[in-house]
C-alpha cells in the first residue's frame, strides 16, 4: 500500500471501508429510488401501482432471511469471495430488473436482488470491522453509517428525475457500471478475513428466523393494504412471535447456534440493540412522512417537495466532519443523551411547520434534524461494537445488521401508524380543517418513540466505549 494510503488507513477511511461504504450506498438507495417511479412502472407492467407494493416488500423480505446466514456464509467462505460475489448478484440482478418484461419477472429478480444485498452489507460491515483498530473504529463506522442516513434522502427524487428525463428502467441500469468497478476493486482491498475453524451450519436456527422474519414483515406490510384481514394478520403475528421465541430458546442451547446473543450482556452494545432500535425506527419513518407532508399536506408538487426534503442530506453532510471530534470530547454517554434530546425536539418541530412556514425556517429545522440524526446515529452504530472482542465480532455484526434492517421496514409501518393515528385524533378533536394534521401528529407520535429509544441510554457507565472514544495514544 502506498504511504497515501497507509495513512488513510490509519486514520480509519481505509480503501475496504470507503468501498463497503460506496456498496452500502448503492444497496440503501435501491430500496427506496423506485417509490416515485411506481406508477411509470405499473403503466409498463399493466397492472395497478399499487400492486408493485410487492417488488418492495419482497426486497425487504429477502434482506430479512438471509442477513442472519451472513455471518456464517463469511467465516466460511472467505469475506473477500463473499463481498464480491454479493455484488455480482447485486448487479446482475439490478439490470435484470431494467430488463422484466412483467410483473413476476420484476418480483422474482427483486428477491435476487435482495440476496446478493443481504450478503453484502453485513460481509462488509465484518471486513471493516475485523481490519480497523479499536481507536480508528469511530471513523469507519462513520463511513458505513453515511449511506444509510443519505440514500433514503436523494432516492425518491433522484428516481423521480429518472422517471421524468429517462426512463424507470436506467434506474437500475445504472447499477452495472459502478458495479462492474465494485467488483473489481473488491479482489484487491477487501481483506479475506475468516474464521479459522469451521462451525456447521444451524438449519433449525436459520429456519426458525426465517420464519420469524417473514411472517413479521409480511404481517407490517398488511395494515392499510387492500384487502386487509384481521384474523390474517393475527395469525401471522402469533407464528412470528412463535418462531421467533423458539429461535431464542434454541440459540441459548445449541452448540453452534448461527446468532450467538453472547454479545447482548455486553452493556454497551446491548443499549444500542434495544433503545438504538427503537431511534432508528424513528428515524427511517421521515424520508417517508416529509415528502407526505409536503405534497399530499400542504399541496407542493414533487420537485419542490424533494428540494426542500434535500435540507436533511445538507445536515448530514455538514456534521460528518466534527462527529468524530464530538465523540472524543463528549464521549458516548454525554452525546447521545445530549444529542438525542434535540433529536426529538427536531422531529417534534417538524409537526408544527405549516403551509405559511418561511421556506429558510423549514430548511433550517430539517437540516438541523439531519445534524442530530446523523450524529446519533454514528454514535449508536460505532458503539454497539465498541466493547465487543474480536471472537464475538462475527454474531454481533450479524445480530446488529438483522435488528437494523427490521427497525429500518419497521420504521415506515411506525410512520403509516401515526398518519392513521392523526386522522383518528384530528377526527375526535376537529382538527380537520389544519392541513396536514394527521402528518404532524404523525410526526409527534415518532418522536414519542425516539423519546423512549432514549431513555435505555441513561443506562450507560460515563466511561461507555472509552475503548475508542479515547485519542489514539491516551
């Protein structure tokens, strides 16, 4: 490696975690671009928007499923293999979706999709982690955090620009170049990290999860969906609830179980799992709420609607630079109780813009979100792996990837809760004259659910995550 390099290396922005990130970024970002481009695409496919609903929700499915196999998949076969093969799947797949002449074609290569992006960013995440020394650990996980907080951000308007200038179709062609240079660079700076023994693989584990997993997300996606039925929804919860508790029991006992919870009685990592799931939640509901807010609440059309939305990419931009300084100052305990504080004051201002809301107060409210949020959420994230030792590294990444691709699919059902919640409340209190009030309300009820994300923090030790919060050499 050149001394440029070495450098970069060390100050943790080495080249596997800026490429792991870059392939994050790309697989966040197909997860929400095609939301704007729905009706384009049903016009193509012949069948009603709504009905694509099913290409998302068979994406998030397969990130579901296979994400707990990840970390077996890994140590098996080598980081390096895998990366690179999650991204020639990833690619594949994506053009073949350009490519479906119908529906089921479309549905079926989502699911493919799905696959190779279930294996790409736990497998990445492990690389980087398994690579980066304890006192660099804050700055990659900032670098791998990133994608998350911004993809959801630019994809609806950067699918809408598509749509309107192009075509839905180059939505995921444009996939294959920055896929093709992924691949390659991959060979060559993804360490093949792995585990020198070889642990047999858990079915019943994996089954049980599996099930968990898919009867839980199906069961969020059927609220307000045509043809909704209670008993139907009930019964899906139960067998996910089922699965999921024996999965548990079965995880505690067996010898090689494929998601240790060892890592759970670690303090710090186990704050960031529960109280930390509940403000990502939180957080993934406002790309989907603000657009709403804006286009069906206050009557703006698509495009001024995404620029204003664009606001809270800016805070997320503008703070990345001094979230590592924060962390080292403030430490853990005192940022996250500090910032998260005003990331709930932030997310309660958003219920109380209106239609008349200078456009400068409006951008400053969300960017300054997009700060605390984006702030939060690196601290969360480079946290939870902080006091985690070495042997551990593999189950932890593979139990926080599961929790965080559930909490970010959670995230929009807690957000479409809260718009039914506000119409039900303006309804009883006549408040249905104040347009977009079931938005703000909805927007108020998130920001309830990241209140209490926070109150698991205060469990934190002032000295939480010293190990990497401390300057290199202290």
């Amino acid at each position: 490696m050149s001394e440029q390099g070495t450098e970069t290396a060390r100050r943790g922005l080495s080249p596997a975690a800026l490429l792991v990130a870059g392939a994050f970024f790309m697989e966040f970002l197909d997860g929400t671009v095609i939301a704007t481009a729905l009706p384009d695409m049903a016009a193509s496919f012949q069948v009603n928007a709504v009905d694509l609903n099913i290409g998302i929700s068979a994406y998030l499915l397969t990130l579901a499923v296979l994400i707990p196999a990840s970390g077996w998949i890994a140590d098996r076969f080598g980081a390096r293999q895998v990366f690179t093969l999650a991204l020639a799947i990833f690619t594949l797949a994506s053009v073949l979706c350009g490519l479906a002449p119908n529906l089921e074609t479309f549905v079926a290569m989502r699911v493919l999709q799905g696959a190779g992006g279930a294996l790409m960013v736990p497998v990445g995440r492990l690389a980087v982690l398994r690579t980066t020394p304890k006192e660099h650990l804050i700055t990659a996980i900032a670098t791998l955090t990133w994608p998350a907080l911004i993809a959801p951000i630019i994809g609806p308007p950067l699918g809408g620009f598509i749509t309107s200038y192009a075509d839905w179709r180059w939505i995921f062609f444009i996939n294959l170049p920055f896929g093709i240079i992924a691949m390659l660079l991959a060979w060559r700076v993804i360490p093949n990290v792995r585990e020198e023994t070889r642990r047999p693989f858990d079915l019943p584990g994996f089954l049980a999860t599996a099930l968990a997993m898919v009867c839980f997300v199906y069961a969020m996606e059927m609220p307000g969906a045509p043809g909704f039925s209670l008993p139907v929804f009930c019964i899906l919860l139960a067998v996910s609830v089922a699965a999921f508790l024996f999965a548990l029991r079965h995880f505690r006992r067996a010898a090689a179980p494929m998601i240790r919870l060892d890592a759970l009685r670690i303090p710090t990592f186990g704050v960031t799992m529960y109280g930390g799931s509940l403000f990502r939640c939180s957080i993934s509901a406002v790309p989907f709420l603000l657009p709403l807010l804006f286009q069906v609440g206050f009557g703006m059309d698509a495009f001024h609607s995404g620029l204003l939305v664009l606001a809270v990419f800016v805070g997320n931009l503008v703070i990345k630079p001094a979230t590592t300084p924060l962390i080292r100052r403030l430490g853990f305990k005192r940022l996250l109780v500090g910032n998260g504080i005003l990331n709930v004051i932030a997310l309660a201002a958003c219920a109380w813009l209106t239609p008349g809301t200078p456009v400068w107060m409006v951008f400053l409210v969300l960017a300054l979100g997009g700060v605390f949020r984006s702030v939060q959420f690196t601290g969360i994230s480079t946290l939870a792996f902080a006091d985690v030792p070495a042997a551990q590294m593999s189950y932890a990444n593979t139990l926080f990837s599961t929790a965080t691709q559930l909490a970010i699919g959670l995230g929009i059902t807690l957000g479409t809760l809260g718009i039914r919640l506000g119409e039900v409340l303006s309804g009883w209190l006549a408040l249905g004259d104040i347009p977009g009030i079931s938005f703000r309300i909805a927007f108020l009820f998130i920001a309830a659910i990241s209140l209490v994300g926070l109150i698991d923090t205060l469990r934190l030790s002032q000295t939480a995550g010293q190990s990497v919060s401390r300057r290199p050499g202290v």
